[in-house]
C-alpha cells in the first residue's frame, strides 16, 4: 500500500448535508398569515392547503432524505401573538451510521401572548452506530399554549435490525414569561440494547416519545391521556404543564397510542395529515 495515498484518504472531506429553515408567521384578520419564509440548503418548508380554521400548518423537510455524522438542520420558528401554527415532518427523520462526527438539529420556537403552537415530528429512526446530538429551546409568552412531541424509534425490529452502538443526545429547554419552566437532557450511549432492556429504561421495548403540553388546560386531560396511555407509560401534571411518556415494540404500536394522545392534548386542531397510519 502507498503510503501516501493512505494518508490522502484518510485526510479526505466527506461532503455534509446543511439546512437552515425559518418561518413566522403574524395574526391578521383574525386569522394567521405568513410573515417570513426562508431557505437554505437542504431544510425546506410547505404550507399545504388545511382545515384549521384560523391557523396555518408547516411542513418541514429534509432533501437529504436523512442525517449522518457532520450534518446540520436548524429551524426557527416564530409565532405573532394570537396566531396558530401546526409543525410537522414530511417523514420520520432517519438517522445513518456515522463516521465518526455527530449530526446536528437545533430548533428555537418563540411564540407571543395568546398564540398556540404545536411541534409534531414524525418519528425519529436510529440506525447503528449513528451519532446525533438535538436541542430544542421554546420561549413562550405569558398565555401562550405550547405542545411539544418526539417520539423516537431506535432500531427498526421489524426489518432485524438491533442497535448495539449509538450515542444520543436529546436537550429541552422550555421557558415561559422568561422562566424556564421545564428542562431535560436525555442521553443513551454505549451498547443500546443492553441499556434498553433494563426495567428502569424501557424493559425491552423500542420505540419511546416524550409529550408536554404547557396550557390552563393541562391538568383537565390528565385523566384521559392517562388512560389512553394505559400501562405503556406514564403521565404526570404540575403548574400547568402536562408531561407524558410512551413506550412501545415498535414505532406502529407507538403510534396507536401516540395518535389519540395528541389529539386529545391538541384540542380542536386536527392531526396533519402527514400522521396517517
């Protein structure tokens, strides 16, 4: 072997994926219109035809078709007072095995008084050995509603497939009138599969999502997203926040429970299309 030409290759660029999307919309006439719309790369944004009465629906996509290690997606979002704004995915995002960098998507959502938003990806899929570090940060306004879900797959049993290495890093920060209202950081790493199967983790399962809703009308749904939820997961309510947990084999045994979940929490706006089983 040259050596030489073993450096060189060693020493090559991979070409990486970059998106940068950012939306806002404003209340007039009583209904949301769009203000700005921007982008770059390979983030974009549609707002397709829909029946929410006052409130608009965003479609984010990623041309690249998935992340792997070394590429980048950002998206801002920003919320007039009084508007409505849906969020979703064209897809679930898939996450390829890396090389040894770690893919990146940070989300900022800034919503006014009196504005109701809901970010609703479709699920995210972990592939072996993938690297993907994700932060979403939401500054909501005093009376402002706010959904948060993402729920995830980790590793697609159906197909055979098993994760025995991956490192995830999932960090929240929500914050309301300036206050941080809630805060996780959720990491998995080393052998996947062996983590998983712990009691305490998911007892085997592979599929999970995490949901909060930040509304008055939270502590009133506890009760149903409870049993909607059943024995897959867990519920709980403080200071007018509502934060659930599921766990399921699959991503389509997720999503059974996730659906009415989300439609309960979201009131009268419909799920996007882009949900249907």
């Amino acid at each position: 072997m040259n050596l030489n030409t073993s450096l060189a290759e060693s020493q090559t660029v991979l070409q990486r994926s970059s998106g940068v999307g950012r939306i806002s919309v404003v209340c007039l006439d009583n209904q949301t219109r769009l203000k700005h719309l921007y982008q770059e790369g390979c983030a974009k944004i549609r707002l397709p035809r829909t029946y929410l009465g006052t409130g608009v629906e965003a479609v984010l996509i990623n041309t690249a078709g998935g992340m792997t290690g070394g590429d980048r997606l950002d998206w801002n979002i920003e919320l007039g007072p009084e508007t409505q704004l849906t969020l979703t995915t064209q897809a679930c995002e898939k996450l390829y095995k890396s090389s040894g960098q770690t893919a990146l998507t940070n989300i900022s959502i800034c919503a006014g008084h009196g504005a109701r938003v809901a970010w609703l990806p479709q699920e995210l899929i972990v592939f072996d050995r993938s690297k993907f570090s994700r932060t979403i940060c939401a500054d909501l306004a005093e009376g402002c509603e706010g959904l948060f879900v993402e729920p995830m797959i980790l590793g697609r049993h159906s197909m055979g497939e098993i994760l025995t290495v991956a490192s995830l890093h999932d960090r929240w920060r929500i914050r309301q009138a300036g206050r941080l209202v809630y805060a996780e950081d959720f990491r998995i790493g080393g052998d996947v599969s062996a983590l998983l199967a712990k009691a305490a983790v998911t007892g085997g399962k592979g599929a999970l999502a995490t949901v909060l809703l930040v509304s008055p009308r939270a502590e009133d749904l506890l009760a149903n997203a409870r049993r909607i939820i059943g024995n897959d997961g867990g519920a709980s309510f403080w200071n007018g926040h509502l934060l659930a947990r599921l766990v399921a084999d699959d991503g389509y045994g997720l999503r059974e429970k996730l659906m009415p979940l989300v439609s309960l929490l979201n009131g009268d706006i419909p799920l996007p299309r882009t949900w249907s089983l």
